[in-house]
C-alpha cells in the first residue's frame, strides 16, 4: 500500500462542476511532487459551506486502487 499526502482547497462556487456532472476526478499535486487524479465522489464527505478545504491522505493499493480518504488535523 502506498499513501500520498496534499492540501486541496476548492471553493464551494467551484464545486458547482461536480454536482452538475461535468467533473468526475480531482486532480491534486502530493507531498512528494506526484500528481494523482481521485474520484470526486470521494470528497463529498468533506464538503461545508466553505468548499472542501485541509489536509489529506489517501492510501491506495499496489494496483493503485484507492482505499480511503481521510482529512488530516
């Protein structure tokens, strides 16, 4: 298994694409420099009435099949 850490801030206006369905993946640059593209559906756990906002860490397997999401503190 590998995990990748990143910030990501998306402002609510801009999440607007994703509930229309015009956009399915997020892309975000990690920690170690490593762009990864993750489904957006996975955020919307984390979204308020600000956007989605924080620190996160996704764990993917070896086949880079996601695993889980969490926000950091």
């Amino acid at each position: 298994m590998k995990t990748f850490e990143f910030s990501l801030w998306i402002p609510r206006e801009d999440l607007l694409a994703f509930y229309e369905g015009r956009t399915r993946r997020i892309s975000v640059l990690a920690n170690n420099g490593q762009r990864i593209e993750l489904p957006a559906e996975f955020f919307r756990r984390f979204v308020d009435h600000r956007g989605i906002k924080g620190r996160f860490r996704v764990i993917v397997t070896d086949e880079h099949r996601m695993v889980d999401i969490q926000r950091l503190t």
